[in-house]
C-alpha cells in the first residue's frame, strides 16, 4: 500500500513547484516594473515571457496530474483483469507516459515564439529525425526496441525468478529502457534492456519453479558408503522444507524424489552427492546449507570420515662435494 501512495500519489510537489515558480516570477516582476515603462518593448518581452513560463509550469503539472490519473485508471481496469500479462503491462504503461508527455513538450515548443513552425516540421518529418535520433542515440534506441521485443516475446515476466550473470533474483519492474531484478540481498539490479535480453539467463519461472539442488559430500576410502548415503537421505527428508516432489528429469526420473550418487573418485576421497527436490531456487538453497551441517555432525556421529589431504613431507641431507684443484 505504501508503494502504491508513493507511485500515484496527487502530485504535491508539482503544485508546489508551480507556486512557488509563480511568485518568484511576480516578484520578479514587480521589482523590474518599479524601473521599466509599461509601454516599453522590454515590458512587453517580459510580460511575454513570463506567460509562456506560467503556460509551460500549467502543462506540465497538467501532465503529471494527466498521468497519474490513465496509470491509476488502468491499474484499476488491471485489477479487475484474473489473468493480465504484468510485462506487457508495464512496457503499456510506460508507452503511455512517453506519449502525454510528448504531447505537452511539443504544447510548450509551440507556445515559444519563432518554435511554431519548428514543431510543424518535426511533426512532418517524424520519420527522418527518428533516424536520425536512432543514429545519435542508438544505446537509447536499443534499449527501447529490446524493451518493445521483451513485452512481446517474453523471455522473462514481471514476478519471474531469474538468474542473470550469476545473479539470482526476481523481476521487480520492466520499464522502455531498463529491467530491475530483486536480488536475494534485498539490492535492486538495473540492466539495460539491450544487454539483458543479449546475455543468457535462466528463468526458473517459465515453466515449473521446482528444482533439482546437489549437495556434494566427500567420504573416505575407508568408509561405508552404503552407510553414508542412507545417513544423507535420512537427514534430507527430516528437513522441514522437504516435500515429496517429483518430475520428469534427467538426473532424477519420474517418481523419484531424492538420490544419492558416487560423482568421483578423488586422490583422497570418494565424493557422494545427493540430488534432492526443491519446490523453488530460495526453498533448495536454504536446505542445502542446511543440509551440508546436518550432514557432517551425522557423520561424525556415526563415524563417517570426512578426509582432508595429507602431505608427508621428505627431508634430504645433502652431501657437500670437494672441488678438485
């Protein structure tokens, strides 16, 4: 609720801006009329220029008002929606912003004296300045097109968990220039759109948000390893976030919801780990830190080494040879 006050709120601080941009300007007015004649051409430039600055503060808190207004409107249309597409929703709502205010920068450029005719060409010839804006700011151009191609093709949502350059978090917002992913730090990472939807990411929310974590365990030559692995699945299916899960995988089949595995034969240990279901990427995390704790104290309960390198060192006395003269 408290985000929401901040986002739409009734614009405050623009009415402010306003005001006080009015009576600075009448101030200033004031003082420059004690010295200036009221049929003077200064006067008149002033009184000019003056009007255009009040017209321009008008339009835009018209704007800002304007704005809030269609973006609460269409939360509510939103909310009355079961199943609205957030991304295309959000790169919508961006959309519209740009437009209202497009409108009142153009409103204002036709209220400057000597701009009037500026606007009518820039409106004639939209499409070469758009090539030549693309040309002048192509990262600004690229970010909006891979904005444009995410809301359509929509390799990830708002609300999907992502892992993006060995980050993992979840997609806060998608905005025409930029993604914000919530990191598990609380932190908010900010990708341009051009290089998010270049990389190669990991959605965990695009099909099924369950997964496969591991937990590598090494035990020594001496060990029991039948020992061990039952000792391993014990301790997984005591934890209080396991849950009997299954899916189709390549590493556990259908049916199956936990496994242990011999993955090597080291110098000095044998290396077991253990394949479990998790119902999300947090939920596994979390139980596999868990579990490498519960792990080594039943080890070490139970009399299962966990090895560590040796290293036997070998001293030489070396013999001093003559010189021959």
């Amino acid at each position: 609720m408290g985000e929401e006050k901040k986002e739409h709120g009734i614009g405050l601080y623009w009415i402010l801006l306003l005001t006080l941009g009015i009576i600075a300007a009448i101030l200033g007015l004031v003082i420059y009329f004690e010295q200036v004649p009221y049929q003077s051409p200064a006067f008149e430039t002033v009184r000019t220029y003056f009007l255009i600055a009040v017209y321009a503060l008008l339009i835009l808190v018209i704007a800002k008002l304007a704005n809030r207004v269609v973006l609460l409107y269409l939360d509510k249309i939103a909310s009355m929606q079961k199943n609205i597409d957030k991304t295309r929703f959000a790169i919508a709502k961006n959309i519209v912003s740009a437009i209202i205010y497009g409108i009142a920068f153009f409103l204002i450029m036709r209220a400057v004296p000597g701009l009037e005719d500026v606007t009518v060409s820039l409106l004639a010839g939209a499409g070469i300045a758009a090539i030549v804006i693309g040309f002048a700011a192509k990262d600004v151009a690229s970010n909006l097109l891979a904005g444009i191609f995410i809301a359509i093709f929509q390799p990830f949502r708002v609300g999907d968990r992502i892992s993006f350059e060995n980050t993992y978090g979840r997609v806060e917002d998608i905005t025409l220039r930029h993604t914000i992913i919530k990191t598990w730090e609380n932190q908010r990472l900010v990708v341009p759109n051009a290089k998010i939807s270049q990389a190669t990411i990991i959605n965990y929310s695009l099909a099924d948000e369950k997964c496969i974590e591991t937990v590598d365990m090494p035990i020594s030559y001496d060990s029991d390893i039948d020992k061990a692995k039952e000792i391993m699945i014990e301790e997984t299916k005591k934890h209080p976030s396991f849950a009997e899960l299954s899916g189709d995988a390549e590493l556990l089949k259908m049916g199956e919801t936990i496994k242990v595995r011999v993955i090597s034969i080291a110098e000095s240990a044998i290396v077991l780990r253990l394949y479990f279901w998790a119902k999300d990427k947090p939920t596994g995390f979390k139980m596999a830190c868990d579990l490498r704790e519960a792990i080594k104290k039943r080890f070490d309960k139970e009399g299962i080494e966990i090895p560590y390198p040796y290293r036997t060192i070998v001293y030489k006395e070396g013999k001093k040879k003559k010189r021959k003269k």
